[in-house]
C-alpha cells in the first residue's frame, strides 16, 4: 500500500511456478479425457497457449495504437489514456477475456440466424392430410362427424397392428406394424411399385419401397409371415409402396394392408387413426376445437408438428449463443478483478486526487473511461474476427450464406463496453468514495 520496493524470494517464485505447473497438468489432464489421447490434450494446451500469448500481443498493440490516437485535450480522457499507457501489459487478460466472449457469442448469433432462417425454409408444409386424430373403434361415428364440421375435404381411415415379420426363409425383416387401410383409400396415400399385384380383398401386403433393394431385395408374390401375440398368418407380397406424401406425418412406414389381412389377423381393439384435409387456414383453430369435442381422442395437426420441429432447433441455437454469452460474462468478471486490484494498488492516487480537489464521480469517471476503451478495443477486435471468419466460411462453401450485419456488430460493441464499464463501476464504487484523509493517514 506504501509503494515501497518488493523483492520477490525464491520460495515466492518456486511456488508460482507449481500452481502455473498445476493449472496446465489439470487442463492437460482435461483435454486429454475430451481427445481420448493424452498427447494430443498436452498438443492443444501448449497450442492455446502459444494462442493466448500471440492473442494478447495483437490486443496489447491495438491498445496501444488508441491510447496514442491524437484526441482533443480533456483532462479525464487524457488522464484515462495515461492511465492506460502505464498498465498496458496487465490489461492484457481482461481483454483476452473480452475478445473471446465477443467473437464467440458474435459467431454464435450469426450461425444461429442462418441456421434459423434455413430450419425456417424448410418446415414442411401444412397442406394435405395435415391432422390426425388417435381414437378406439366406438369413436368413430363421432370422429366423423367433428372432421366433416371441422371442413375436411377427405377422411382416411386405419387400423395399425403389431406384428413380426419374416420372409419364407424365417429371416426376420425389419418392420414391426401393418396399417390396414380402405381399398379406396390406398391411392390417396401411396403409389403402387410396377408390376404390383395386390387386391385389398386378398391375403396379401404392399411392403416399403426400400425392401425391394438390397440388402432385402424382397419380390413380389413371396411368402411373407405375420406372428400377432395371439397368432401367425401367412400372407402374399403383392407390391411394393412409395408415400404419395413424403411428409412422416402421413406417410405410412410399414406393411399396407386391406380387407384380406382383415380377415386373417383379429384386429379387435387395434388402434384407430384418421386423418384428413382441412382447409391450411382453418388448421389452427381446428386441432384445439377437434381435441376438445373429442376428449378420448388423441388430435395432433401438421401445423403443430412443424412448429414443434422449427422451435426445438431453435431453441438449441439459442442454447449455443446462451453458452457463447458465458465466456463474455467471464471478461466482466476479469475486468471487476483487474479492477479491484487496481484500486488496491491505487489506493494513494485516488487520495491525492481526492485531495488536489477531484471528486469521487470524477475519479470514478476516469475509470469507467479506461475500462470503456478497453472494452471497445476487445469488441472492435472480436467483431473484426468475427467478419473474417465469416467471410473465409462463405468464400469455401456458397451455401451457407451466412451473415453477420452492422446492427449485430454495433450491439456487440455496445455490450463489451457496458460490461467492461459496469464491472468496473460496480468494484470502483466503494475505493473511489473513501474519505482522502483516511487514505493520506495511512503515509
């Protein structure tokens, strides 16, 4: 607190140098589980490193360069600029911190808006069978009538089994579920491979497009098993499927069935759905209204599914940025630390300006001017690295189209400043308001 000369001893340095030892063991260590390889968690360490040391250098000679730019003589600016000069190289940290938080939360927020804008593009439509309601067999007359008031154009009604399946050779094929349909409902909802030989009335199934391919390369007229928990029929490959809407809302996956299957299979108490098409600007009144008048059924729409889909990745995006904005919190919390020794250190010069007639918001001013420029170099430099990141990104892939506009630059410039001024306020406020008599006593 005196200023008087200290020579650090040995046993000082000796124990410096073990913690700094420390520290990079543990992120060695650390690195080393995340790579799964401990040479290539003491290659990344010593590669930040030699990161944070080139870093600081660019950071410490921008800084330089503004504490040097010829501005109007103000007392507090010129004052916080001399301030500055002296303290150069501890300033270092606090804007290492800055500038990480800035350029990762900057590169965040533009990944997330092109990744937004791109989910955007491609949310599905809500046209076609666009709701679908879950109900049991004595629903069906009152599921009927509530989809023809809704203003359903089309109604198609099924029935999904569990089953196991196996070809003739007692192979088991991957698919668990045969969806029975109406004959006069098949073309409305797949189209039928060449040289299907299928008839609803018949023992006999579409199967999945992909099975006719290898490694399945399933063929029509095969034998093909159906093993129930009640029984085991056997039944005809009569074709193979394609959705005429490839949409998963309404594009069945597994086995297609009609009246012959029907008939083999004891459908009692299978699960009941119906979809159908309901006006794309009726929709969202629709599946509340449906759900509500039918309270033992399960109503989900197209719409609903698609907004669904477009807000969970963007709320993952916004998990990104919100992750980002933690390394630009930990720049605050550096420059409330470099402040706060800072104040210990200028403890008599806050004194002696109290004392020559300077008041506590003018000193405190002067901090908040220092700290302010710190927190504008951080910002400028993240934001430039940000633009080139950008930029090198779209000239190797078109595609991504990703941006980074004026209006996000200004309000992350914006928000390194107010961080770094308002930690540094926040710790400033209590040294710059003690009494100057106190502080002189203490010479």
């Amino acid at each position: 607190l005196r200023d008087l000369p200290v020579r650090p001893t040995r046993g000082a340095a000796a124990g410096a140098l073990a913690l700094n030892a420390l520290l990079a063991l543990l992120f060695v260590g650390l690195a080393g589980i995340v790579m799964q390889s401990l040479a290539s968690g003491a290659g990344v360490v010593a590669i930040a490193a030699i990161g944070i040391v080139v870093l600081g250098a660019v950071l410490i000679a921008l800084l330089w360069i503004v504490v040097r730019l010829p501005l109007p003589h103000l007392p507090l600016v010129s004052m916080a600029r001399a301030n500055l000069r002296s303290r150069q190289v501890r300033s270092a940290f606090s804007l290492i911190a800055l500038f990480v938080g800035v350029f990762a939360i900057g590169f965040a927020a533009a990944a997330m808006r092109t990744g937004s804008d791109r989910v955007e593009a491609k949310r599905g439509t809500d046209a076609g069978l666009n709701i679908r309601v879950y109900t049991d067999a004595a629903e069906s007359d009152a599921v009927h009538l509530a989809l023809r008031e809704a203003g359903a154009g089309t109604i198609v009604a099924s029935h999904t089994v569990s089953v196991g399946v196996t070809d003739s050779a007692g192979t088991r094929l991957p698919l668990d579920h045969v969806e029975i349909f109406d004959e006069t409902d098949i073309p409305r909802i797949v189209s039928l491979s060449d040289g299907a030989e299928w008839n609803a009335s018949e023992a006999a199934v579409l199967l999945p497009e992909r099975m006719s391919r290898a490694p399945f390369s399933r063929t029509i007229g095969e034998r093909i098993t159906l093993a129930t928990a009640t029984d085991t029929v056997h039944v005809r490959a009569g074709g193979f499927y394609t959705p005429v809407d490839p949409e998963p809302f309404s594009a069945p996956r597994g086995l297609i069935a009609g009246a012959g299957v029907v008939r083999a299979l004891d459908v009692d108490g299978a699960p009941t759905s119906y979809m159908a098409a309901i006006p794309e600007n009726a929709l969202a009144a629709a599946a509340p209204a449906l759900g509500a008048r039918l309270p033992r059924s399960l109503v989900v729409s197209r719409k609903d599914l698609n907004d669904f889909l477009v807000a969970t990745y963007q709320s993952l995006f916004t998990f990104v940025v919100a992750v980002a904005g933690l390394a630009l919190l930990a720049g605050g919390v550096l420059i409330a630390n470099a402040v706060s020794l800072a104040m210990v250190e200028r403890r008599r010069e806050v004194g002696v300006l109290m004392a020559v007639g300077y008041t506590s918001s003018r000193v405190l001013r002067t901090i908040l001017l220092e700290n302010g420029a710190l927190g504008m170099v951080a910002g400028i430099a993240g934001i430039v690295a940000v633009r080139i990141v950008v930029a090198i990104l779209n000239a190797r892939e078109p595609a991504i189209g990703m941006e980074f506009g004026a209006g996000a630059a200004l309000a992350l410039l914006s928000v390194s400043m107010l961080l770094a001024m308002g930690a540094a306020g926040v710790v400033a406020w209590g040294p710059v308001h003690v009494r100057p008599l106190e502080v002189l006593r203490d010479e």
